[in-house]
C-alpha cells in the first residue's frame, strides 16, 4: 500500500472521448454545463450496493507480511495514533488475525472508511449511444450526455500540487474474486477499487479516481468539454435552455441530438448548429 501517483490505463485504450449521462430536471447535474463543474463521489455513495465487495485478502500471508501489511494500513488510515498504540492494537490481534470473522470484519469495515476518506470517482462511459445508460442516468432519454475530451480532463491534473487522478477499465466479474494481497501485492488494492458484478456490465464503465479526501466540485475549463448530445425525449424549452447555456461559453462544444428512427429499435446522433 505504497502512496503513489496512480498510473493511467494506456493510452491506446483509453478513449479520445469520455461521456456522462446526465438529467437536465437535476440543478446539479446543469451545473456541469452552467458552470464547468464535475462530481467526484465518494465509493459508498455510488448506486451499485456491491461497490468494492472484492477487499484484499490475506490467506496465504505469512504472520509477518499480514501484520506489516496492516500496520501500514492502521498507520494510514489513523494518524492521529502513535506507533507505539499501533504496536499495541497488532500484537492484541494475535496471530492468524485475518481467520478471525470479527477482525475480518473490522478490516473490511476500515477499508471501505479508508476508501470514502481518501478516494473519489467520477464514472464515465465509452460511448454517447448506449440505450440502457439513456434510460437510467439521462431521465428516460430526456436529458444530455456530456463529451469530455480525455487528454486535456486528465490535464487539470498532471500537476503535482493537485490530487493525482488515475483512468481504468471497470473489471465485470460473475463471482467476487480472490485478490490475495501476497500474490498481487499493491495490485490487488488497485484492482479491488475497479472490480463490479457482471449485472452492470451494460454500462461498460471508466473509472477515474482521485487519490484524495474526496471533494465536492471540481470547476474544469472550457476546452475539457468536447461535445453534448441532447437526448430525443428531451422537452423542446429544455433543448432551449440548453442551447442558451452553450451559447454564453466562449468555445462553445460540438452539439448534437439524438433521433429516433421510424419504426425501428435505432437511434441516430444528428449535429445541430446554434
């Protein structure tokens, strides 16, 4: 569990393009565009209940690598406490600690406090025409789907005063798997934040995370957003509005709108110029 600055997933996989579906009806999700501000959230606030189920395990950890293992972790996630009451707390757990239900338990609980602590995510999706991600995250098809140009988001956060910020690939797995912190080693903390049930495997999600305290907003310029796409249900005074919010931005992004086709299950993305 060595602090680092997350690395990025290559850049031949990551998209030019990273997309939000959002619902107009929602005043923070139009700040996005009112005001260039984007969400990071912290893990348990996330809609999957299973968020971050495949926690680091430790069975085949001899007594010593367990214990240095979480003497850091108890040293990160509680500062406050002296070496010495650290000490302490890992010679009372006793050897085999992780078979212990109560203390498996206890650890669990200290990693999904540490994550909301320290961690947030900003979920993002490959594409502007996945109909599922219409239906659940952009009000039915009556919201918009933000397009935020990869390289130069992932920018506002190259400097080294700024919180690092890391890109990945959601893993969609039938069954939790076993991340054994002795075969993995700080892979298997990286991979227990990026690991979701198969059910979601629809939304094909990107994952950034800032390794920070979450915060509320971050406020992005302009040149991050690349694109909108209105959605083809979206109320006509709405589209409206959101035009008129794109027209006050001095580069104003690509605009399209989504069609349906007559008669048939397709949508098609049609630019439009305002």
């Amino acid at each position: 569990m060595h602090e680092e600055r997350p690395t990025m997933m290559s850049s031949k996989d990551a998209p030019l393009i990273l997309y939000k579906y959002r619902s107009w009806k929602n005043d923070f999700h139009r700040r996005m565009l009112s005001h260039h501000e984007v969400f990071f959230a912290a893990p348990s606030t996330l809609n999957d209940p299973c968020e971050f189920a495949a926690l680091p395990e430790f069975s085949e950890c001899s007594d010593e690598k367990a214990h240095e293992y979480f003497k850091e972790f108890l040293t990160r996630t509680k500062p406050h406490r002296t070496e010495q009451e650290i000490v302490d707390e890992l010679h009372a757990l006793g050897t085999k600690w992780w078979q212990n239900p109560e203390t498996r338990k206890r650890h669990d609980r200290l990693m999904i406090d540490y994550s909301d602590s320290r961690f947030a995510v900003f979920s993002c999706a490959r594409t502007p025409d996945n109909d599922i991600m219409w239906a659940l995250y952009a009000d039915g098809d009556r919201g918009f789907c933000v397009g935020f140009d990869t390289a130069r988001f992932l920018e506002e956060f190259v400097d080294e005063s700024k919180p690092s910020i890391s890109l990945d690939s959601v893993e969609y797995m039938e069954d939790v798997p076993r991340l054994n912190v002795y075969e993995l080693g700080d892979d298997a903390v990286r991979r227990w934040r990026l690991i979701k049930s198969k059910i979601w495997e629809h939304e094909k999600e990107l994952r950034l995370l800032l390794n920070q305290h979450p915060r509320d907003h971050f406020r992005l310029p302009g040149e991050c957003f690349a694109e909108v796409t209105m959605g083809s249900r979206m109320a006509p005074h709405e589209r409206d509005q959101l035009k008129c919010t794109l027209r006050s931005w001095p580069n104003r992004p690509r605009l399209f709108v989504r069609d349906r086709k007559l008669r048939s299950f397709d949508f098609t993305r049609r630019e439009i110029f305002y």
